[in-house]
C-alpha cells in the first residue's frame, strides 16, 4: 500500500525529466538488507545507457528530487548509482490510522469499474456426497470468489448440476438393488457405499410411500404438479404434494414407468440436498445452481449448433457432426453431435457456457478437477468460435488431495464407497483447518492433507498458528483493560511514538496486506492469503516475545495497543477472506 504511493511518487519525478527516457526498464524493489532502506531503485543504472553518462552522477542529480515527498525519511546512494530510500515512520503510522478507522473493510476497495465475474466451481455429478477433491474446488472457489469481491468485482458462484446423463440413472439402479432387498447381480457401473442404501431407506419411507401401483397416470398437469412438488418433499415439506394428491395425502396411483420417473427426480433432488447441506456446513454457498436438463428442455443445444455451424468450423463425418477444435489448439477435433442424433456432453457444455455470455457476465472462470487438462483448449476455442473475446472464459485447475494419517495414505470411506466425503473431513479435523489446508498451496498442486497436524493444537499447525496469534492480541488487550485502561483507550493514542525497530517491523507487515489481497485476486492464486497470514502471524508472535506492551509508559502503552488492535483486525479480516474463524480466546 504504502510502496505503491512511493512507487507512484519515483515514478511521476522520473517522468517529468526533459530528457527522453525510457521507463520500461526501471524498476523498484525491496532491499536485501534492511540496513540499507527500505526501497532501492535501479532508474540511474538504466539512464546511464540511454544518457551515455556514469549512473552514479545521474543518481546524485536525482536523489534530491526525490527527498520531496513526507512518504520517504531519508535518500542514499549506494554502489554503482542504486538509490535507497527509507520510508518515513509516519507513513506507517498513518497506515495504522486507517486499518483502525476502516476495520473489517481495510484491505477492500471499490471497484475502477463495475465488473462482473462468474465462477463455476465443484460441479459434481449428483450421484454421491462430495469428496475431498471437490471440496479442495470448493475452498479454492468461494476464496476466490470472496478475493474479487474484496477488490470490488461482483462474484457470482454457479455450481452446474449433471442431471441430464446417464450417471443418475446408474446411481438409480443402485438405490433399486437396496430397494428390492439386494437381489441379483449389483447394477453394471452402479454406486456402492453405505449412502446409497441410506437414500433407498429414506425413498422406501417417503417418496415410495405416497406413490401406489396404478394401470394409468394422473392426467398430465397433476403428474407435472407432483414432479414439481418433489423438491419440497425432499426438504421435509409435504403440503405441495398432498395439495396435488388426488386423495389429499393418500398415495397417488402411478404407471410404473412413472414411478421409475418419479423416483429418479427424488433420488436426484436427495442428491443434490445432500451435497447443498454439506457444501454449506463448509461455507460455501452457491447463488446459482444451473442444471444440464434445463438446456435440452429449451432450444438452447441446437441454437448453439446452429451458432457453431454458421462460425466455419463444423464439419460432417461418418454420420456424425464434428467442431473442428484443431483450428484452435485442440489435438484433435470433437464430436458434436453422434452419428444417431444425439447431442454429446461436450455440445452441452457449449451450450451452457453460451448462456454465461448471454446473461452478460463480463467473466467467466471454470475451476476443474484432476485429469481435465484436455478439455482446456476444445473449451477455449468453442467460446472463440462463438465470437467471445480470446481471455473471456479462464479455466483453472485444482489438483488431487492426499489424506494422510500416520504418514500413510487413508484408505476409502465405508459410508461414501470409494472416496472421502466432505462432510467426514469436516467431522475429523473441522472447516477452519479444512479451508485453510485446501488453500495453503497453489490449487494445480498436488496436495498432501496430513489430519494429524490439522487437528493438533500446536504452533506447527499453520492454521492454529495463525488463530493463536489472533487469541494471543485479544489475550493481551484483555489483559490490558484488568490494568485499569480502559476500552477503547488506544483509539487516542499518539501514534507518532511507535518508532521502535520491531514496532516498525510489525507495522511494514501490516502494510503489505492490501497488496497481497489484490495481488492474489489478479493472480488466481488464494494460496497466497494463507502464506501472509502465517507471515504476519510470525512477526506477531516474535513481537509479543520481545515487547512488554502493557507497561507504567501510558502513553507508549496505548500506541502500542493501537499496534495490536490493528494487528488483529488484518489477522481477522484474512482469516475472513478463507472462511476461518478468528477466536479471540484458544
């Protein structure tokens, strides 16, 4: 925050030289060793080349233009013609001024311009709870989401439901092979885990129970009444189907095809409330859930043909329809539409992202999972076949997670079958240190979740780490107050007294906060949140162990509360960004 108004400030001297100069090269950075500033600067070393003169003379006829500005203490030339600069103390001050003014919204600012963005992320097939490779999607998204919301951008989170395939039906046939007592061979390509015997208990007790064999359906609006009453059914409301119940709540005769119809759309809805409710104990919450079926019930998967078709880049073959994605990257061409007729998964998907430009999001970002990297380039090219802009759609993705314990990988979950479900991480270690784990490293690596060390309450847990220093200022700010200072007493503190080394260390910490928000935001990368606050966290934790804050030096005392309060107030606000609670006692 404040380098960029010194960055600003170097810069804006530099442009105004009457010599003709080129800036592309000059550059700004932080000193290796503290004792020679804070800041050096490279523009006499690069001047020297265009102004075919020695770079320490044009460093000595530029240090004093640069002694202006009430951000910077003190100009030295070093070397060859580096130019170092101390920030002043009271740029830092006044930083801390304005963390304890703004509180939780320091770190955030409005947007240059209004900007919408849409995040897909998680995305799973509705045939089972959702594992921890998605919850690492889940964690990556919604911090994602919560960055850009924090640099002003308008963050919408879609999760796109596969409702349409196959995989329902398969996950079907399983809660039908419990559901007649396990009876012959288990379904080819059915679900196994203790959850889908659970769905058939809860199916056999509610949807099955209000449904009775019949030769004939209700007519068409009351079948299409029951359909829609489904949802509520699965949330513990039954009023909507009894009110399109022939009989009031008695069961309504069906065909069986329609009971097979009927129970699938509850199986799904079971699925999908399933998933919502652990998604939400993880805090993660989606304002759209866009579902694949509503795009083969309008005209959307033939508009987007037609669109595809009328770019060029479709062409027939053995029958079948083909986007020729080679034209933009792709190893190979794609099939569009199935020699029998039958639109692909891929037109689909097309079909849905068109949708995202049609409902004007100015960005769209696609976080995928493992063993997605193929789809990459065929997206790409499909969007740019529709005439989108080459950088409107993005696509990240999130690597495959390794649960450990006792330094071995954990074995598959009885209840979810062949994986680890969300919501059984959640029971072992907690959402803070699941958020937190997820996020540590950049999402395309591979990550090692060690449960044992994201439950021990120890400094080696990175994520306790960072909570205790939370607890640890709010330890101390209690134990201020049992001094007989009273609350609220810093918010009048002399600010100019913190001048001391360390109180100046922790306060350059402080200071690379919105930086790093912005940064990390721009970047696409949320792990960078995690490693400023174990960071901060660190600096704190020395800070505590060399300086006595509360002491007979009120007036010192208060500045240095201040410190701490502003302290807290970064630790939380970044702990916000992750969804980790900040405690204020551990």
């Amino acid at each position: 925050m404040i380098r960029q108004l010194v960055e600003e400030f170097l810069f804006k001297v530099l442009r105004e030289r009457p010599e003709e100069t080129d800036l592309s090269s000059v550059r700004v950075d932080s000193t290796r060793d503290p004792a020679h500033g804070d800041l050096a600067l490279n523009a006499a070393m690069v001047f020297a080349k265009q102004w075919k003169r020695p770079p320490r003379e044009i460093a000595e006829e530029l240090a004093p233009l640069f002694r202006s500005s009430p951000l910077i203490s003190a100009v030295e030339i070093a070397g060859p013609g580096f130019i170092n600069f101390r920030i002043a103390p009271a740029a830092y001050q006044e930083l801390l001024r304005e963390i304890l003014a703004q509180s939780s919204a320091f770190g955030t600012r409005p947007a240059e311009e209004p900007r919408r963005e849409q995040i897909e992320f998680v995305s799973a097939n509705p045939t089972g709870p959702v594992n921890v490779v998605s919850a690492r999607a889940a964690a990556v998204g919604d911090t994602l989401a919560r960055l850009f919301e924090a640099i002003g951008i308008e963050a919408e989170r879609e999760f796109y439901v596969n409702d349409h395939g196959n995989q329902v039906d398969h996950l079907l046939d399983s809660v039908l092979y419990y559901l007649n007592g396990e009876k012959g061979d288990f379904p080819e390509n059915g679900y196994r885990g203790d959850y889908v015997s659970e769905i058939a208990n809860e199916a056999r007790d509610g949807i099955l129970a209000l449904l009775a064999e019949g030769a004939e359906d209700p007519d068409a609006g009351r079948l299409a009444t029951l359909r829609d009453a489904i949802p509520a059914l699965v949330a513990g409301d039954r009023g909507p189907w009894e009110s399109a119940s022939p009989g009031g709540d008695s069961a309504v005769p069906v065909t069986a095809a329609s009971r097979r119809a009927l129970l699938r759309l509850w199986v799904l809805e079971r699925m999908l409330a399933w998933q919502r409710s652990d998604l939400e104990a993880f805090g993660v919450r989606f304002q759209s859930w866009f579902r694949e079926s509503s795009l083969h019930a309008g005209n959307d998967i033939g508009d987007t043909y037609a669109a595809l078709e009328k770019s060029g880049d479709v062409f027939e073959n053995d029958g079948a329809h083909w986007f020729r994605s080679t034209n933009y990257g792709d190893e190979a061409d794609r099939v569009l539409i199935r020699s029998n007729g039958q639109p692909t998964y891929f037109l689909a998907d097309i079909a849905y992202h068109r949708t995202k430009a049609e409902r004007k999001y100015d960005h769209a970002i696609d976080i995928l999972g493992p063993d997605h990297h193929g789809h990459i380039p065929r997206m790409l090219g499909a969007m740019r076949a529709l005439g989108r802009p080459e950088d409107w759609l993005e696509i990240l993705i999130v690597q495959q997670v390794n649960l450990l314990k006792d330094g071995q990988p954990v074995k598959m979950s009885k209840r979810a079958g062949d994986f680890i479900a969300l919501r059984e991480l959640i029971d072992e270690v907690g959402t803070d240190a699941a958020r937190f784990f997820f996020v540590m490293l950049k999402p395309n690596s591979h990550l090692n979740f060690d449960l044992d060390l994201a439950k021990s309450k120890s400094l080696e847990n990175p994520v306790y780490y960072v909570q205790y220093a939370h607890a640890r200022v709010c330890s101390v700010l209690r134990h201020a107050e049992a001094a007989g200072i009273e609350p609220g007493a810093h918010e009048e503190a002399d600010l100019s007294l913190l001048t001391e080394t360390d109180d100046l260390s922790l306060l350059k910490n402080l200071d690379r906060y919105p930086d790093t928000v912005e940064a990390a935001a721009h970047a696409r990368e949320p792990q960078r949140i995690p490693t400023y606050l174990k960071e901060l966290a660190s600096e704190f934790h020395g800070y505590y162990h060399k300086v006595k804050v509360v002491t007979d030096d009120r007036p010192l005392t208060l500045a240095r509360l201040a410190l701490l309060e502003g302290t807290r107030i970064v630790l939380q606000n970044g702990l916000a960004l992750l969804a980790v609670d900040a405690p204020d006692a551990m």
